[in-house]
C-alpha cells in the first residue's frame, strides 16, 4: 500500500508543480494542487532527498480552483502534460508568475524598482500559432506528464482556429503509415503552424523558431522597437537572433549595424532571404566559446547587445563582457527566471544596473514567463 498524508501546499516549483511539507520534513511535489490549498497526497516515488505525490483526496480547494475547460487536462498517466495550471483561474496563474519574478529580483543587489507589472495575454485560450503532436501512426495527441504516454487528443483549447482546423485534418487522415515510428523511437513528431496546412505537416523536422503567441510576440516587438529607437549607437549586436523576428524590428527602428548571430542554418536562412538593410549574419554556436570569440572579434567597440538565448540562458555571460569592453547596453530577453537570474548576476557584477524587468505571459495555462530586460552599465 503506497503511503498516503494529509498536506498543505505552501508554494510552486518552477515547473508548476506545488510543494508540500512531509510531516517527516522532506518536500513533496504534487501536480493539480495549489498553494494554501490542502489534500490528501498519496507518495507515488522517493527520491534521494524529496518524493514526488498526487493528490488523493481534495480536503479544502482555492477560490481560484475552477473546473478545466479542456477534457484531457490533468495530472495522471493517461492525462495531457500541455497545461498545467489550467486548474486554476487565469488571474491567480498571472499572481503567482508575477510573484515568482518579483521573489527572484529581490535577490538581486538593487533591483526591485526595475520590475514592471505583469503584460497578460489578451487570449487565455486559442493563442498557440505552433504545435507539435505525438504520433504512432494510429493515434495522435501529446504526452502525459506523468509517464511520457501518448495521450490521444481530438481537440486543443489553446491552439488557434487554423491551427485546431489542422490538428482535425491530422486525426482525420490516421490511420497514417507514413507516420509509424522508426526502429527505436516510439512516436512520430507532427511539427504545424498557421503557415501550413495538415499536407504539409513537418514529419520529425523541427520547425525553425517562432515565438509561439503571435499577439505577445507582437508586444515584445513594440517593448524592443521603443528601446531600439531611444538608445543611439552605431553597431548593435543581435545574440541567438533566429530567423530575424527582433532583427527587423531593430532595423526599423535604430540606424545601426547589426551584426546577427545565430547557430540554426534554416533560421538564418530565413532572415537573408528578408534582406534587412544593415544586417551582417553570422552563424555560430554561441555556447562554444571559441565560436563566440570569432564571431564577436571584428566588433569589439559595440555598445549595446541584444540576446534572447533558449532556456539554458546564455553561459557565456562573462566571456562575452571581457571581448566587448565597451558595452553601454544590454536587453535581454528570456523565457526561463533561473538562468535569466544567474545570467543577471553576472552583468550586476560587471557593472550594470537593471534598469527595466518587464514579465510578459506568452503562455497561459502553463508555469511559463516571459522576461524582457534592459541592463545599463553604471556611468
Ligand atoms: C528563443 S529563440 C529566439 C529566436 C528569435 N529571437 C525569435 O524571436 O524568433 C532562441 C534561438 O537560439 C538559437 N540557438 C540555440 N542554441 C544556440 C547556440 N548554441 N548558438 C547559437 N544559437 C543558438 C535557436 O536556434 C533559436 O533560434
């Protein structure tokens, strides 16, 4: 018999999930429960120094609890993994991202007047302008969070109309030969956007990157071309720039060079096939040091940089502020708060000051948040 305790839920780990106090004193995380909340949690696994639970039996639920709009939403086996904070209404999700970025910043020497409130999505449901499914070639969907099964879908509340249109197109068309799984893999990935129609589905070929929620995307082009058209400097220095979705906004907006970085030949691809005035494009892994260095060696005088690096931050904080001693400026947008923090810490200690740290929610129903950042080197 699996052990079964009575808890409260005193806060969330940053994968969303609630973390509840054993009576024994080690942390249990639970899935679908929310903080001041307490339930009934049955132990499903033991780890070295915490356990992972569900929740057994609810004892008293947040006003904020609401029934989910979504069928396959929840915590077990045979449950979506896509959503899951979709338990709990939209303004207590937006409270508890905003209070996590402002725990973060309190942190940091001399910070806290630079957090912004919160930008909410103007859509909770309906925003997704990508998806990628999971498929066998019989059933599709996405996977539990529990155990990494597939979990057959036939609708997806946070998908846009198209993109919905194509996902019943996809289930229509199965069962799909071309779909199976090859030797040792145990799906298909299905990659759409609003670009493409179910014919064209991309068949385990990720898409280049594209910010995923068009209107939150069109509102950090706005935060970006502001600071664009106020900080005056000659070359401008575009880290991890994809397929040019801020590159063109910088053009508009400023009269400087820039030179765009970025690892993803397609990606890049993309941006030369745009034509920007002004932009020199260099491919380079910018996790790779020797790399950055080649790349950056030619515009050692740049004052400002601009990164928006994937979710392991950007490592290379400090080598880049050694080759680039002459950096004024630094907007840093991230969609990760520990290693935008960790990163963060290490401009503060070269001299910058966080002027701005404005949190931005591109994905509703999810733990997700957005930052848009603004470092200033101290005069
Ligand atoms: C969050 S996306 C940002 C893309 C772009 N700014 C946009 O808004 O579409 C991060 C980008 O970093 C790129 N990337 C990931 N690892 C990289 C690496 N080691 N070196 C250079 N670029 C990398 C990805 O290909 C992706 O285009």
């Amino acid at each position: 018999m699996s052990e079964v305790f009575t808890g409260e839920a005193y806060d969330l780990a940053s994968d969303g999930q609630a973390v509840v106090r054993h009576p024994a004193g080690y942390v249990v995380f639970v899935a679908g429960l929310w903080p001041g909340e307490t339930a009934q949690i049955r132990i499903l696994q033991y780890k070295k120094k915490h356990a992972i639970g569900e929740i057994a039996g609810m004892e008293s639920a947040s006003t904020n609890r609401r029934k989910p709009p979504c069928r396959f939403h929840g915590a077990g086996s045979q449950d979506c993994g896509g959503c899951p904070w979709m338990f709990i209404d939209y303004e207590a999700q937006l409270q508890a991202k905003y209070d996590r970025v402002k725990r973060s910043i309190e942190k940091l020497p001399h910070s806290r007047e630079a957090l912004r409130p919160i930008v909410r999505s103007e859509n909770e449901f309906s925003y997704r302008n990508r998806a990628q499914f999971k498929t066998n070639g019989k059933r599709l969907g996405f996977v539990s969070a529990r155990n990494k099964q597939l979990v057959t879908v036939d609708d997806c509340l946070i998908l846009s109309e198209k993109n919905r249109e194509t996902l019943s197109e996809l289930i229509a068309a199965l069962p799909e030969k071309r779909w199976q799984p090859g030797k040792r893999k145990v799906f298909t990935t299905l990659d759409i956007d609003e670009s493409r129609d179910a014919a064209q589905v991309s068949i385990n070929r990720r898409l280049p990157f594209l910010q995923a929620n068009t209107a939150q995307n069109n509102r950090m082009r706005e935060w970006l071309a502001q600071k664009a058209r106020t900080i005056e400097t000659q070359t401008i220095i575009e880290l991890f720039c994809g397929s040019g979705n801020f590159t063109e906004v910088i053009v508009e907006n400023s009269k400087a060079t820039i030179l765009a970085i970025e690892v993803a030949d397609e990606a890049l691809g993309v941006l030369a096939s745009k034509k920007l005035a002004n932009v020199e494009i260099i491919c380079a892994d910018l996790f790779d040091q020797a790399s950055l260095s080649r790349a950056l060696a030619a515009h050692q005088h740049a004052e400002v940089l601009i990164l928006d690096p994937p979710r392991d931050g950007f490592k290379l904080t400090q080598a880049t502020l050694a080759l680039l001693s002459k950096l004024k400026h630094v907007i840093y947008i991230s969609c990760d708060l520990a290693t935008w923090t960790r990163d963060a810490n290490d401009f503060i200690a070269h001299d910058f000051v966080l002027r701005e740290l404005q949190p931005l929610d591109q994905f509703p129903q999810t733990p997700h948040i957005e930052l848009l950042s603004h470092f200033e080197r101290k005069p």
